[in-house]
C-alpha cells in the first residue's frame, strides 16, 4: 500500500488535500481531506516539506509538513503573481521557483536551513504574445524547470510560444534569453530536462504535441515531434501532464479532449509511439508515476474522478478497472 494525495480545486467542490491508499491490486481507499491546502493544483516535496500551489487569483505557496497521516500547514506566502500552477526545487534545495499562470511571471525564493521561503521573492515579468488569440493574449507561465547544473531556470511560457532561460545570481534573476521559440501556437505547457544528457522534452498544450530537444549553447534544437493522439483524432485535445520513468525510456502523456494516456518510447533522440489507452475518466489534467508498484494514478478535472493503471514490463499500460470520485481532483502528489 502507498499513501497518495489529491490536489483538488475549491470552485469545483474539491475539500482540500485528500489522502488516497493506492493497494497493490490498483484499488483506491480516500480517507478525510486536509482543509488548509486549497486550490493545490501542483506541489513538490523536499527539505522535510511540501510546497503547494494555491492557484487563486491572489496567488500563495502553502508550506505543509507530514507526520505520519498528520498534516500540519507551516506557512504561507505571495506567489509572486497571479495563479500559480507549478514549483520546482533547485538542485541544492536552496531555492524554490513559482510559475504564474495568469500573470505570465516567475518566482524565486532562497530557502533557509530548515526549507523556508525568505520573502520577498525575486520576481521576473515575461512579455509577448502569440497567434491564438483566446489563449495568448499575452504571457502564461506554466512550467518553470532549474537546469541540471543550477546555473539557470527555464520559463516554459504558453502564451508566447516560449521557452526562456534565465540566469541565476545571488540577488535572484540575472540574464534573459530565448532557449526555444516553439511553432505558432504550440502553447508549450510542460518541460522535462534530461539530467546527464543535454536533451529535454516539450509538452504543447494547445497543439497537444510532443516534442524531443537538444540543449546546445545557442538554445534548443529540435530532434523530433510526435502528436500526443493518434492521428486520426479530429476533436479538440489538448496537452496535459507529462512523464518519464526512472530508466528514461518511456515517457507518458496525457490527453484532455481524446482523454487518454500515450506511451512513447524514447530511443536514440527519436519519440517511437507505444501505446494510447482511454485515461478512464474526463479530463485528465495530471497524473504520477508510482514506480516501486508500477502503477501509474490520473486525476480527471472535468468528472472529478481519480483511475489508476498498472504499468508492464514494456511501460504499456492497463487498466486496473479501480477509480473513485474526488471532487475538484485536479493533482496527484506521490511519495
């Protein structure tokens, strides 16, 4: 058995934090919701902490501490911008960075010896735009990742069809620069950097495309882009949460509109196509990867339902036929 928890929105009925036994047959036990942890769309663990977004228009990071089943809420502070929907820890776990949605900026916090933020934070704006006028109107941070060396942060930029790096200093943000521009209207939503190789894979939300870079001096270059549905889908879709397994050949996508899971297997800078199952549920706007139990557990936004899957020796997955109902579940946060 391993304890999980759901993230969940408060405007969709969603109580908080909600504790899930994930069994090893795939089932699903919720257990009493931890209340002060609203809105906790994506969170990170370390320094004996977790740090949660509250994604609200005012915009807070909620310091929590577990003990055992107990939850006990250490702090809150600014986000440093307007909806925040994703943190990331430093390599060193000295500094932790917010990315705001809504308002298009960046957040950087020093951590002090016991992991807490020192307001106020660094704060960087993003400018720009791109073509989709609904949805890019103007800057939307939505991802922010520390490059392995710790010397940068990447702003995975939705609304501008950016990935911008950002030198790091001792006050806080130096040098901007552009690292990527993504097709018009890519709407790049996720990043993952590969930690030894100088690779790094890029989610679109808007184009529901994945797509393989190489980190070079000069920025990235694209190696290869594979759509995240199959391509006979003609619905919307789009781009979800992403994933890669510990081995770093596969990684997982999901798809909110064809609301499935992709598998791709990642070989020799190329994305090779596995798999594409239903996610089981509306929606699926995050999922995590449990490794000791191969498992894999989504949250679907739209039905508030929580699935999991099993994950086999080739990283396909399978259903397990176990869901329950959260209301608001929009995160999973595992161990």
């Amino acid at each position: 058995m391993v304890l999980l928890h759901i993230g969940t929105y408060a405007g969709s009925g969603g109580r908080g934090l909600v504790p899930v036994e994930l069994r090893d047959d795939g089932a699903l036990v919720p257990g009493e919701p931890f209340a002060d942890a609203a809105n906790a769309s994506f969170a990170v663990t370390g320094n004996g902490l977790v740090y949660a977004v509250d994604e609200s228009e005012e915009g807070a990071v909620n310091v929590l501490r577990r003990t055992g089943e107990t939850w006990k809420h250490v702090s809150r502070v600014t986000a440093g911008g307007a909806e925040p929907c994703y943190l990331c820890l430093s390599p060193d776990h000295r500094r932790l960075a917010v990315a705001n949605y809504k308002s298009g900026s960046a957040a950087l916090y020093r951590l002090d010896r016991d992991g807490m933020p020192q307001s106020p934070p660094a704060v960087f704006q993003n400018v720009g735009s791109g073509p989709n006028a609904e949805r890019q109107e103007g800057p939307h941070v939505h991802c922010v990742r520390f490059a392995p060396e710790g010397t940068g942060l990447f702003l995975v930029d939705l609304g501008t069809d950016q990935v911008v790096c950002l030198e790091l200093t001792e006050e806080g943000f130096g040098e901007a620069s552009v690292a990527w521009t993504a097709p018009a209207g890519y709407g790049p939503r996720h990043m993952l950097l590969h930690p030894s190789v100088p690779r790094a894979l890029v989610l679109g939300e808007l184009s529901a495309t994945l797509t393989m870079v190489q980190r070079g001096p000069l920025g990235f270059e694209t190696l290869d882009r594979q759509p995240t549905a199959p391509s006979g889908y003609k619905g919307e879709n789009l781009g979800g949460h992403l994933a890669v397994n510990p081995a770093r050949t596969r990684t997982y996508v999901s798809n909110r509109g064809h609301d499935s899971l992709a598998v791709f297997a990642l070989v020799n800078g190329h994305l090779e196509p596995l798999q594409t199952v239903s996610s089981g549920g509306a929606h699926p706007r995050h999922f995590a990867l449990v490794p000791a139990e191969r498992k894999l557990v989504v949250a679907h936004e739209k039905d508030g339902t929580v699935a999991s899957f099993e994950i086999e020796a080739d990283g396909r997955l399978r259903a397990t036929g176990h869901s329950i109902t959260v209301p608001g579940a929009c995160f999973v946060l595992a161990p």
